[in-house]
C-alpha cells in the first residue's frame, strides 16, 4: 500500500467475489485501488513494485545518506547533486529495470506508466523519506529489489557473450549498499575493542559505524571519525533515525544493523568454510583493498541468499556465468573506490559526463569496470589485450593523496591492470600512413606474407616451389599457399603463426578463425579496402585503438624515391599517431657514392656543407623524432684519439676493408619498383667513424638539432638472397665497444639502442648503466619472441631500473601492431609482477600510483624523459 500512486492498493479477486460497481475504472482511480482477477496479474504489481517503486527508492536512499542528503524530498529542489540523482534513477530505469521488466512479459506502456507515477511522487516535495530509514536492512534489499532486475536481463537478454546487458548504473546501486554497511575501521580485532570501546560495545548488539562519504573529503581520519563516536562530543548534533539508530553529520559518523552470515573460507586451499559477517569481511578491505581483493567478498554478497540472491544463475549456462562473473567485478571496482574515499557522488559525476571508461555514460557496459584480468589468465601464457583502467589517476585508490599501499596478494593483479591500460609508444616500426598509399601495408594477405611466415613456410616448402616461382605468384596466391601451409596442414604453434591468430581475434574474427575460413575474414577486410583511402584510414584507427598504440615512429628514407615523393615537393598530411625518423644509413656508413647520388639527384652540390644542408633540409620536412641506421653483424670502430670534439678527422669516404664483407651494404639509391614495398631494414651499414661524413654531417646535424640516433646493430643481411627479405638475419655477435666509442665520443648527441643477437643483452645494459646518453629500447626482430622477451626484460630491471623501454614491435603490417603489443604486454606484466613481489618481499612498498608510473616509464615514458633529457 503506497500514499500516492495510482495503485495504492491491488486486490487480488480471483473468485469475483467483490461487489460489482467496484470493477468500474472510474472508481477504482478515485480510490486508488486497483481489482486483479489473476494471481499472474498479482504477480506483475508485486513486480513492479519491488523493481521500480522499492528498487529506484534502495538504489538512491543509500548514496544519498552517504552524501548527507538526509530526505528523498530534497530531488525536488535543484542543486546539481539532485539533477545528477535523477539522471542517475532515470537511466537504471530505462537501460535496466525497464527491459528487464518487459522480459517478465509486462507490457511497456504498463512499466513506463509505473515509473512516471513513482518519478512523480520522488520529487514531489511533501512525500520525501528519511534516506537512513530506507537504507535499514540494507544487505538484503539489494537482493529483493534489485537482484530481480539482474536475473531477467542475465537470463532473457539476446545479447551476444561479448555485450553484457547488465550496466554500471546497476553495478552502482549494489556497489553503494556494500559500501553503507562498511564498518568505519576493523574492530572486529582484540586491539580494536580496547581502542574504540564504545563501538565494541555497540556491536554487542549488532550495531555497527560507517563514516560519511564527506567526512574523509573534509581532512578527517577514519580513526578520528571513530574516535568522535566513541566520545560524542557533539552529542547535540546526533540524531536517531530508527530503532537504536542515530547518525552525526558534523562528527561524519552512522549507525547500522546487517544481517548476512556469509560461509566463508580462511583462505582459497581451506577445506571448511565458517559463517562470518559480511560486515566483518568489509571492514577488511578499507584500509587497502583493492578491486581484485574485494571480488571474494563481493562475489558472496551477491550469491547470498540474504544479500545479492544471485546464487541462482550459477546454475545456468556459461554465457550467464560469464555476465555474472564481469558484474562481480564491476560492483568490486565501484566498491573498492568508495572505501578508498572517492565520494558516491562523484563517481555517478564521472559516469553522467562521459569520463575515463564511461563513453556510454551511465548506460556504459559493466564490462569496462573489470580491473585486469581473471586471476587464472595473470601469466604471460595469453595475449594481454589493450584495455582502459576503470581506476583513474585522481582516484584515492591510487594512493598518492592517502599513501593506500597496496598488499602482496594484490600485486599480481594489479601490475597486469596496469600494464593491461598503458598507451604505448611505439618508438621503432616501418609502418607508414594511408596517405603513403601502397607503402602503407595491411590486411590479411600483407599479415600472411609477412617475412617470418614466407621463412617458415619454405623450411617445409615442396621442392617443386622455388623462391621464384612463390614471388612471381600474385599476394593474395602467396597468401593462400602460407595458409594452407602453416595453419590448415600445420598447427599455428610458431611466434610469427600465432601472432596472425591473436589479430584476427582482436578484430573480432575468432569466429572465423575457428572454422579456419580465409575467405571470410578476407571479406572483412575489404569492407574497408573498398572505401579506398577513408577506408585505410578508419582501419588504421580501428588498429591504433584495439593495439592501445598512443604513436608509432616511422622508418623514413629519404634516399629512397619511393618514399621521397611521398613528401616532395609537398608533405603528405598524416594523423599525429604517426612521428617520423630519418633513416640516414648511408652517412653513419660514410657510403660515398650513394650520398652524391642522392645530393645530385636532388639538386644539392657534393661538398660536406651540402650534405649537411640536404640533412638539415629533410629535418625541416619530416620533423624527425630522431636519426636512424640498422648496422650488421660486423658493425666496428677503431679507437680513436679525443673525445667529444669533431676536429682533427680528416679521411673521408667508406671503410673499404669491410666492404668487403658480402653481407655488408652494398647499395642504397632507392631506384628499385615499389611492388611488395619491403625497402625498409634491407640497408645495412659498416659504420666508419673516422668518415667525414660521420664526423662532419650526422654528427653535428645531430647536435646543432637535438637530435638523438638510434641505432639497430647485429643483423646478416642477404644469408639466402632467394628469399629477400625472409632470407636476412642470422644472428651474429656483435661489438659493443664500438657504441660504447660512439658515446664517449660524442657526449652531446643521445644515443637510442637495440641489439639483434641474444648473447649482446648484457653487455649493451652495463653500457646503458654508464653512458647517460644512451637508451636502450625494445627487443627486435627474433629477439622479439615471448621467452627472449621475458629473459631480455627481467634482465634490463634488475640492472637499469626503469630506466629503459621495454618493447617497440618493429611492424611492418599495420595489423601487427595487435598481436606484438597484446604479445609484449603478456610477458612485460609477468615479469614486473615478479618484480616487484621481491621487493616487497625484501621490506618496501608500493602505492598503485607509484606502480602505474613505472609501468607507463616502460611503456614509453622513460623514452620521453630521455629525448627531453639535456646533455649541455
């Protein structure tokens, strides 16, 4: 029976037993009473009732008593906390309680007529309750008016397993009554009682404190809101609200009752469980719970037949168990903030705006709210696909404001959060922009004749296909050959195979790639390819957003004609997600012909200020991040007399001793055709350090620019010359002193570093550990592989620090940039997590914030902080 709404009173007449002029409408409006005939019409009153009426009233009534808003008559005034209040019930209602009432089989137009009425009567300003009165018995009302809701929409949604039906406005509602029957501190311990006797002694008799949201916000400690209860020094100012229930705005306290015995297990290896209050178990998690910490706790409340009462959906199918499992995290993150002191408020602020995870606002998927990934997938064993983290940087649970540290258990799931949501800077690929045209590679026939997959594919080749006929075929016949190979005959097992796998699915194929249906997947490609140059472009966004790449650096010649026209006479336009560097191979080399090739061809003279002019010149044009050159296997330098100055050198032209070598560079004009477009790491050179081209173009280009040089040393180019470019790269030993030379001689310029060969790791981290202007990035070409990776990885930590990147992917294929980062990421968040598990176990200890910092210096930060970094 309500006061208000049409439906004041229903009687259920299933015999028509009442007397006949009560079944005229007209009366029963007056009255407001309401006849049924049927226990199933009943059912539907009772329905809408408890899940809109009841279930719109425990949603807000807990979030507002937290936020001092002591009637529910205060949404009909209009400060912006009561519009955003509104904003929040109406949209529960028509994302949430609306089809999931229709899913019980009650018309639209009968749910919509309920909730105008009851909207009706919750801003009507006479007919307000008391916010702390609805609250009472919280725990279970969550079960009873909103654990319907979720049910219906878990159960009858069509909603594919991907597209959780269930929102972040639902997971707020049940997030905000665990937080109101949160105990202020845990004072379940025996130090506890003897600290605050005065709340031990209301838990006696199953009263227990929680704190206002406001009250931390306002500088106030937990233990001295705990304290002010204990002494109720503005005892005037305390107000009871039911049955021995009082609260305190000015001391920031409430009293509570909860009465949910949740069984539970010490720890996960226990063999019994015992029954424990729920409120015990939160008080636990206030002080530094975390969202992977609180997900047991959570979980049981909401299987709780006294709480949630959603035990019942573990019964159904997986896809069911799946949403359940995601909710669960989701009501965890919203939970975890709240305790951590992040006002209700302010969340619901976050979601109506539109901010960090919510695109959808408060209609946003639950899904976005999972913090990392499931416990059983924290290795390195599955791709860590890119994510947004729900936990923003200004979020207490990041610890900078209250130094929230984070405990060992939570560690694990935390470091793979991070590293999970990190926006990487791609700092070395030979990726180039839709407006490059067919220098701009993608696709499902550019990703299966990748140079890996071609070396794969002829180790087991049929001798009738030789490298010349396979390059004489077209790419798609070339595709079709490597797939029938190496995934239909073959299990995609290798590093190169498997990274096809990873990109389909992260584009949504997996479907496809299960039923190994080439066809189709080259169907989805063309949805874009057939839009010719927007459809390249919104590919390469989908990329970008689905490998979570912030930029990508470019490989860029400029003594290549291919490319050159590409920015000559006019720069082609490109989005900010691509930088560029200067590929200058040919004057680290000190290559002679190939530079005056390239000067005269381009209209300068010969002379070194020529070159140096042409240098400068193509700065201006590309805006280069930095200077670059792959060198090979027998890259080397001979000690020379003075350190950091140019003057004195005098020979010029190239190392013709090792020239000699036949891997070394041997021609540079950039003259060849386009087709297949794989110019890029076929240029190695043979550093000469005493060329003047060395000394007198790049060096002091470099310097009078800031510009650092990056340096890929160690690769054999041309070991089987029949299969180009899959027939480079046998690792080779190569000499470090050589950069070790390069750095001390020219202590102005920085240095950006990576190696090739396995047995080069540790020696180029003790050069990074005493040269301060040089960097080391990323793990290249068949160091690029997960074990290496975790090898390479854990090495550069425990000798550098942070002071290093960990991973560029060096792609050649736009679509590669999904599975090297998703791959990288795996084994990057395994490692840390190892990491920093020793040092907490050796003493310290680390807030969230301080763990996000370190991830994100990895992940391209600490490049950054070298390319700013002064050498003056």
């Amino acid at each position: 029976c309500e006061p208000l709404p049409m439906k004041a009173l229903v009687i259920c007449d299933e015999g028509r037993d009442l007397p006949k002029w009560m079944e005229s409408e007209d009366v029963q409006k007056e009255f407001g009473v309401k006849i049924r005939h049927s226990a199933k019409e009943l059912a539907s009153d009772i329905a809408l009732k408890l899940r809109i009426a009841n279930g719109t009233h425990t949603a807000v009534a807990h979030v507002m008593a937290l936020s001092s808003l002591l009637n529910t008559d205060s949404l009909s005034n209009s400060p912006s906390s009561n519009r955003l209040l509104l904003t929040y019930l109406d949209t529960l209602f028509q994302t949430q309680i609306l089809p999931a009432s229709t899913i019980e089989g009650i018309t639209p137009e009968e749910i919509l007529a309920t909730w105008q009425d009851w909207r009706q009567r919750l801003i009507h300003p006479h007919f307000g309750l008391s916010t702390f009165f609805i609250t009472q018995n919280g725990a279970a009302k969550g079960g009873i008016r909103l654990g319907p809701t979720v049910k219906s929409l878990v159960r009858g949604s069509s909603c594919p397993r991907n597209k959780n039906p269930l929102n972040v406005s639902l997971a707020f509602a049940m997030a905000a009554i665990l937080r109101f029957v949160t105990p202020i501190a845990d004072c379940f311990s025996k130090s506890a009682i003897g600290q605050y006797p005065a709340i031990s002694e209301k838990m006696q008799s199953g009263i227990y404190v929680g704190w206002l949201d406001d009250s931390l916000a306002s500088g106030k400690s937990r233990d001295s809101i705990a304290n002010s209860h204990s002494m109720e020094s503005s005892a005037q100012d305390t107000v009871n609200y039911a049955d021995g229930l009082r609260y305190n705005l000015s001391e920031g306290w409430y009293e509570f009752r909860c009465d949910c015995p949740i069984k539970w297990k010490s720890s996960p290896s226990a063999q019994s469980e015992v029954e424990v209050p729920l409120q015990e178990l939160l008080s636990k998690l206030v002080r530094s719970g975390q969202p992977c910490s609180c997900g047991r706790v959570v979980r049981s409340y909401l299987l709780h037949p006294q709480g949630g009462d959603l035990g019942s959906l573990l019964d159904e199918d997986e896809k069911i168990a799946g949403f359940l499992d995601e909710f669960v995290c989701a009501v965890s993150t919203l939970y975890a903030r709240m305790v951590s002191g992040d006002k209700g408020l302010d969340l619901l602020q976050e979601m109506t705006e539109e901010k960090h995870v919510y695109k959808n606002g408060l209609a946003t998927s639950c899904i976005v709210l999972m913090d990392g990934v499931a416990s059983t997938k924290q290795n390195d064993l599955q791709p860590l696909r890119y994510r947004l983290c729900p936990i923003p940087s200004s979020s207490n649970l990041m610890g900078s404001i209250n130094n929230r540290k984070v405990n060992e258990s939570d560690i694990r799931s935390i470091v793979f959060s991070e590293v999970s949501s990190a926006h990487v800077i791609d700092l070395h690929t030979h990726l180039l922009p839709p407006s490059h045209g067919a220098l701009c590679l993608w696709g499902i026939d550019e990703l299966l004749t990748y140079h890996y997959l071609v070396a794969e594919y002829f180790m087991t080749a049929p001798a009738d296909v030789t490298p010349q006929g396979f390059y004489a075929m077209s790419k798609k016949d070339q595709a079709d050959l490597i797939w029938d190979a190496l995934f239909v005959k073959r299990s995609p097992i290798s590093e190169a195979t498997r990274g096809v796998i990873t990109t389909l699915v992260g584009l949504g194929l997996d479907s496809h790639v299960k039923n190994c249906d080439l066809q189709v997947i080259r169907e989805f490609y063309d949805s874009f390819r057939n839009d010719g140059l927007s459809g390249a472009e919104r590919f390469c966004e989908l990329v970008y957003q689905v490998s979570g790449v912030r930029y990508a650096v470019m490989t860029n010649i400029p003594f290549d004609s291919n490319e050159s026209r590409h920015w000559r006479p006019k720069k082609k336009e490109y989005p900010d997600t691509f930088k560029s560097a200067l590929r200058v191979d040919p004057l680290l080399a000190g290559d002679k012909e190939t530079i005056e090739t390239a000067l005269k061809s381009a209209g300068y003279g010969t002379t070194l200020a020529d070159a140096r002019q042409y240098l400068h010149d193509w700065c201006d044009t590309m805006k280069p991040e930095y200077m670059m050159a792959s060198t090979p296997h027998d890259f080397s330098l001979s000690p020379l007399e003075g350190r950091g100055t140019l003057a004195g050198v005098k020979k010029s032209g190239i190392d013709e001793k090792a020239m000699q070598s036949p891997f070394a560079f041997t021609d540079l004009t950039g003259n060849k055709d386009c087709e297949g477009c794989e110019e890029t790491d076929d240029m190695p050179s043979v550093i000469n350090e005493s060329s003047n081209f060395l000394t007198q173009v790049l060096m002091p280009v470099c310097e009078e620019r800031d510009l650092p040089l990056a340096l890929k040393i160690g690769a054999h180019r041309g070991v089987n010359p029949e299969l180009r470019t899959a027939g480079d790269g046998i690792v080779a030993f190569a000499d470090t002193e050589s950069l070790s030379r390069l750095c001390a001689r020219f202590p102005k310029v920085r240095f950006l570093a990576t190696f090739l060969s396995r047995v080069n790791q540790h020696e180029a981290c003790v050069l990074a550990n005493k040269w301060r202007n040089l960097h080391l990035y990323g793990c290249w070409w068949y160091c690029n592989n997960p074990s290496i990776i975790h090898e390479i990885t854990s090495m550069r930590v425990e000798m550098l620090g942070t002071a290093f990147t960990s991973q560029h992917s060096d792609a050649r294929v736009m679509d590669q940039l999904i599975y090297k980062w998703s791959h990288s990421r795996a084994v990057i968040a395994d490692v840390l997590a190892k990491e920093y598990e020793k040092v907490l176990n050796s003493g310290w200890s680390f807030t969230r914030a301080e763990i996000r910092r370190d991830v994100r210096r990895l992940l391209g930060g600490s490049y950054e902080e070298f390319m700013k970094k002064s050498l003056t």
